[in-house]
C-alpha cells in the first residue's frame, strides 16, 4: 500500500465539485512547483485557498495520476495574487474579479481579516455601498464557519448538505453544541438520517442505553411514522419498533416514552381502548380540528329567500339541468356551515361548485377558494373561472425570523376576511393542514370541502377527508351519477370500473384511452419515449410540454429516474449552446422540465413581467429551466408566470419532471398523460394509485406495459393502512 504522504498548495482549478457529499477533484498547485490533481471531500473548494493535504498516490485508468485526500487543513490565501484568485471564484457571493482585485488593491494581505473582523471598511472601496459591505461581510463569515462544519461533518461520514442545514438552525455554534448532545441533529427541521446520526454519537462516546440515545430513537420512530402517514403510533408498536432500531429491550423504551410523556415531548392518548402516542402538535391538530368540525357540523342558516328560483337562476346562467342530486347539493350549501361534497370523475362536482358560486352571489356571500397545491389551485380556477389560490398563500404562509419555521399569519386572532371557504381536492390535504385552515375560519362562517376519498391520501399524516365521511357525523353529499356526456369519455367509464374493483377495457381503440403492450422493461421505455417526442406530437399534435409521464415507482427501469434521464435525452439533448449542471446522477440542462419537491417559503420569486415579487415555492409545482449561470452559481427556473433563482447548494429541492410519480401528480389535471404499468413493489402497484393516474387524463391515456399488470393492480385494494385518529374523536371514542 502507498505510504501516506502531505502535499502543501494552493488551489488553481476546480474540476468538479458535488454540493450535495462535498466530492471535489482539483487542481493543487505544490510549493515545490508542481501542479497535481487531488480527489476527496473537499467541501466548498475554492480556487486561490490553501490546503495542506494527506493522502495517497493511485492511478485512474481514465485520468492517470492523481493524490487522494484523506485529510487536509484549510489555510488561508496568503499572497496577494492568492487571495485575489480566491476571492474571484465567487467564494462571497457579491465579489467577482474586478471588485476582487478593488478590494485587495485597497486592503492588500489584510484583505481576509478585513472581511471577517472589520467587513463595514469595504465600504472604502469604489463601488461598495455601506449595505452591500454589511452583506459581503456576512457571507463570508458564513461559508468559512459552514466550510468547517462541512468538514468535520465529512469526517464523520454524516451528509454535506445536513451541514447546511445544521449551520441554518444552530449557527456558528453548531459543533460545541453537538459535542454535548449529537443528536440535536435529529431536529425535524433537519431531516437527518437516524443511522448516520446514532453513529456519530457512538463515535464520540455515547452509550448504547444512554437517555439521550433511547429519546432521540423514540422520537425518530414517530416522526419517521408521519412519513407514512400515520398520525400516532400504538404505545405497544412504538415500543417494540424502537427496541428493534436501537438494539436494546423494551423496559429501557418503555420507561424513555414515559418520560418524554411526563416532559411534554409526546403527548399520550387513549383510542378505542388502546393506548397510543402523539408528537403534541398532531395531537392538538386532531383534537381541534375534531372539536371545530363537530361545532360546524351544528351551525346552520336560515334558507334565504326565494332559494329555488335562485338555483334557477344558476342553471340558467351556467345553461345546465341540475340533476335532483346536485340540486340538493347547492340548496345544503345555503343553509349549512360545513358541507361535504364528494364523487368520483364525471359526477359533476364542477357543476356543483358553479352552482354554489353563483348562489352566494346572489345571495351577497363573499367566498374564496383555495386547493392544497399550485397546480390544483391553477385547475380549480380554470374550471370555476374564480381565482383560487393554494392553502398556504391564502393562509399567507411565511418565515418566523426568530425559529426559521413556516407559520401562517391568518389564525384565530386574524381570520379569513371570507363569509365561507371551498376547499377543492381535499384528498390531498392532511391534518396539519387542516388544522391550520380551521383555526383561520372564524365562527359563524361557511366551509364546504370538495373532493374524492379514492385517490391516493395526502403525503402527509393523517386522512382527514376520508376520516371526515366514514365518521357519519357530518353532513355529506355523496354524488353517484355518471353524466350521459361523461359516459362518452372511456377514461372516466375506466375509473370507475378500477374503483368498483372491475378490469378497464383495454381493447377499444378509438377513444380517448388506449392500451400499449409491451413485452419488456426497455421496450415500455423506449415506446413512452417515442410517444412523448414523435408520435403524440406528429399524429396527434400533442406538443411534448402537455404530455406528462406517469410511473407508480422511483425505481427501476421505468421508474422515474430511468424515465427522466432518457426522457430529457430524448426531448431537450445536450447541446453547445444549453448550460449544464450536475447534481448527482442527474444534470439540469436549460430548457428541462423541473418540479419542486418540498415547500420553501424563503425561496424568493419575480413576476416575470417584473410587476411583483414575492416569496416561496411549493411541493409539485413545475416549471422549465430558463438559464444557468455557472459564474454565479446559480439556475433559474420559470414557474408559470415567475422566476425563481436557486443557488447551486439549493438544488436538491429541484427534480426533472418529464416523468413523475402518481403521487407527485395528484391535484393535477394534464391534456394527455402516459402510464408506465410494469413490475413494482405491491404497496405502490394499489387500485388507488391507478384510479388516481386515470383521473389524472383529460383528453388523452395511454397505458404502456403488461396486461397482467393492470389486472393485480385492480386487484390490489390495500392501501396502507393509517393510524389516524380524526374519525374517532368525531365519534366521541377517544380519551
């Protein structure tokens, strides 16, 4: 093996740095007057720094020679030409090269204390205003406190970007406070792996049955659970499941949940005579929401004056026949506080929503709508012709400057400035949300929720919705025809046989639904691929930006990752004049289709006609790569009408979205949407999650794959069970 050996240098190039691990190869230029390439986790090189480096000489078969890193030291720049090369690679956001070279020319060696300890004396040089100097000084205290941080994480094999985060919440005191107690990293607002995080704590000398180890287990099994929905766990269940993850016996877990109970750390309950255990704010979420719910459920109005022929005058407008059902559904919405509206596609929901519109026009009613995501949003206004808007923006979700946390600004104390609310595609909205909704609707107002409790649950914990209608104490309109125009479309005729447990028909070919089988894994692919970049767009003059892949899996070939890398090979090839940039296996190309994977409410954005800015950026909204700046860092995505700039180290928020999962696709409605129907795990290959796709159709499905597995899908109705606790507490069986 090749002896260890220290290289001492400074940075002349980097080759290619991952944001997201720290990997970095680059350029080294030695005291001895060599230039050599070294390879490690480097986080956050920067050219013009120096490093003195351990390692050791290999040879790759592709780029020769090279000095892998295993240890290094950060030294700063010294020289005045080194510290212009460093601060010229835009390690400080605000200073390029010629306000670079400004600066040195002014402060000379002392430029780098200058940055850190007096940063207001920028303001001595040409072309830096007080405010900008402030700004510049506060970056650069900022990447070199994370860029240790960085390493020391890397040292202890915990993630680059977990760094990141950490520094965000805990600042420059993020390693003292860590070596007192490793797993503040398991802070929910941290999203730290459990395994990585108990590792590094064992390596700096905690024990095995330590309280602080048993706790962070205990509550790491219960935020995990809310991952997959559940809004609590059986104390029995959470018990054993983190003796399991921590290796150690029940008593120990046992007595760490009494007391987290006793300090208020997780709130316990009784269910149906069973013990369980909440993190307190889905406690609270459950039990108020059931509480506001049951009080609304016993509010109601008097019927307004001349309310049939009001209704008349809604159908007229709207030049429909109400149905006997929808016309109940609008006369309930006149006189109660809370309705419920549910039904499967073609049911004729959407006329009913007019319908109600139109009533409390007439009848003076000030009402707003909203849906749980941009794009159901977007929907619910092109089919209402009423602006809608997401939950949180009319909540009017923002960033506590103390905490760092999402809170909405509408509460009890400021309500909605709304005489009723409508929520649409309430499937999708979970327990949190919905807690947050009603404590906004002050008393006396009107609330109808909208919906189909067959599509797949809310990503979230909890199924409010669902929970809402099997509890048989609200009031509920529950819509079952099939309208003779909706008879006509075999997608809609298709969903509901998938809903009643029925096979689609696969055999017609003159629709608005066909079937593609395929006889292996690359043949799905490469026909989905041909269909969204010839044949829909030549046969059908479909363009490719309205046709949307859908796959019930991440994985494998025909999961979304597979898809997506051929899909934009396909669609948006490289080419000279397209800037690139690599995020894992995956590079962002100008022009790609991108989605955004978690809300982000500090994310900034501009209209693009430059009338508005605002602040944040939701899960599932989707937008196209406009430009990217590799000398800034930076890539721009246009959402709709917006613009969004996302630093380098953001872009794990972004993921290609020529091809995106069934889940990713709820609340969304595209022209024409193609299904990937191949192998997969049985939790995801479910009834809900085809019925879900189908309905996700407007004028167009093509289903892609094996018969076969069409048919287990059908087949498969069981959709994970939750534990949630809404339907009981509106049953009064809860404690």
């Amino acid at each position: 093996m090749n002896e260890l050996e220290i290289l001492n240098g400074a940075v002349s190039a980097v080759i290619f740095q991952n944001y997201e691990n720290g990997y970095a190869v680059l350029r080294l230029r030695c005291d001895t007057g060599d230039t050599v390439t070294v390879v490690g986790t480097i986080p956050m090189a920067a050219v013009g720094e120096r490093l003195m480096v351990t390692g050791r000489w290999s040879s790759h078969q592709n780029y020769g020679k090279q000095f892998e890193a295993e240890f290094l030291e950060r030294l700063m720049p010294q020289t005045r030409a080194e510290i212009v090369s460093y601060l010229s690679s835009r390690i400080v956001k605000g200073i390029g090269p010629k306000t670079a070279a400004r600066i040195v020319e002014h402060f000379g060696e002392r430029t780098l204390q200058i940055l850190e300890q007096e940063p207001a004396r920028l303001s001595e040089v040409s072309g830096i205003s007080a405010a900008k100097a402030q700004a510049i000084g506060e970056e650069f205290r900022l990447r070199v406190g994370l860029r240790q941080l960085m390493e020391f994480f890397a040292l202890h094999q915990l993630p680059a970007e977990l760094a990141v985060r950490a520094y965000k919440v805990y600042g420059e005191q993020t390693m003292d406070l860590l070596y007192d107690d490793p797993y503040l990293l398991m802070d929910e607002e941290l999203d730290a792996p459990f395994t990585a995080v108990d590792r590094f704590a064992i390596d700096l000398g905690v024990s095995g049955d330590d309280r602080r180890r048993v706790e962070a287990g205990i509550l790491f099994e219960l935020r995990y659970n809310l991952t997959v929905g559940h809004s609590f766990m059986p104390v029995d269940k959470l018990v054993m499941a983190t003796a399991q993850l921590l290796g150690l016996e029940p008593e120990i877990i046992q007595a760490g949940t009494q007391r987290l109970i006793r300090d208020q750390r997780i709130t316990g309950s009784r269910l149906a005579g069973i013990d369980v255990a909440y993190l307190p704010a889905l406690y609270h979420a459950e039990v108020y929401c059931a509480r506001r719910l049951l009080e609304m459920a016993l509010e109601s109005f008097p019927q307004p004056i001349g309310l049939e022929e009001k209704i008349a005058q809604a159908a007229l407008d709207a030049g429909v026949a109400y149905s006997q059902q929808q016309k109940e559904a609008i006369q309930s919405a006149a006189d109660r506080a809370l309705l419920l509206i549910t039904g499967g596609p073609g049911t004729g929901k959407t006329t009913i929503l007019k319908g109600v519109l139109s009533l409390y026009d007439q009848m003076g009613i000030k009402c707003v709508l909203a849906a749980p995501t941009g794009r159901a949003a977007k929907r619910l206004t092109e089919v209402t012709g009423r602006e809608a808007s997401t939950i949180h923006r009319l909540l009017e979700a923002s960033i506590d400057q103390n905490t760092g946390r999402m809170v909405f600004l509408k509460d009890e104390e400021d309500p909605l400035d709304a005489d009723a609310v409508i929520v649409d595609e309430m499937s999708m909205v979970d327990i949190l949300l919905l807690h947050s909704l009603m404590k906004a609707i002050a008393p006396g107002k009107r609330l109808i929720f909208v919906g189909d409790p067959d599509q797949l649950p809310p990503v979230g914990p909890g199924s409010p919705f669902g929970d809402m209608l099997r509890s048989g104490m609200l009031d509920a309109v529950r819509l079952t025809e099939i309208f003779r125009q909706a008879q006509e479309s075999l997608i809609v005729m298709n969903a509901h046989r998938v809903n009643k447990g029925q096979l689609p028909d696969l055999r017609q070919r003159k629709s608005d639904f066909f079937f593609l089988p395929c006889r292996s894994e690359q043949e799905v692919s490469q026909t989905i691929a041909d269909l969204c970049a010839r044949r829909l767009p030549e046969n059908m003059k479909i363009p490719p930006d309205q046709i949307q892949v859908l796959t019930p899996t991440r994985k494998g070939g025909v999961g979304t990752w597979a898809l997506n890398k051929l899909l934009q090979a396909r669609l948006n090839p490289a080419s000279p004049d397209k800037k690139e940039r690599q995020l894992g296996e995956f590079s962002f190309r100008e022009g790609d289709r991108v989605m955004q994977i978690r809300n982000d409410y500090d994310l900034t954005w501009q209209k693009c006609d430059g009338t508005a800015i605002g602040a944040g950026v939701f899960n599932g909204d989707v937008g196209t790569v406009t430009s990217i700046d590799q000398s800034m860092e930076q890539l721009t995505v246009v959402f709709d009408d917006k613009k969004v700039d996302y630093d380098f180290q953001q872009l794990q928020e972004l993921e290609p979205a020529y091809a995106m999962t069934v889940h990713k696709s709820q609340g969304s409605e595209y022209r024409a949407v193609i299904l990937a129907a191949w192998n997969g795990s049985a939790y995801l290959m479910n009834r809900s999650v085809l019925y879900t796709a189908i309905t996700r159709a407007r004028e167009l499905l093509i289903v892609v794959g094996r018969e076969e597995i069409i048919q287990a899908m059908v087949a498969n109705d069981k959709v994970g069970r939750r534990y949630t606790g809404l339907k009981l507490r509106l049953q009064g069986n809860a404690q």
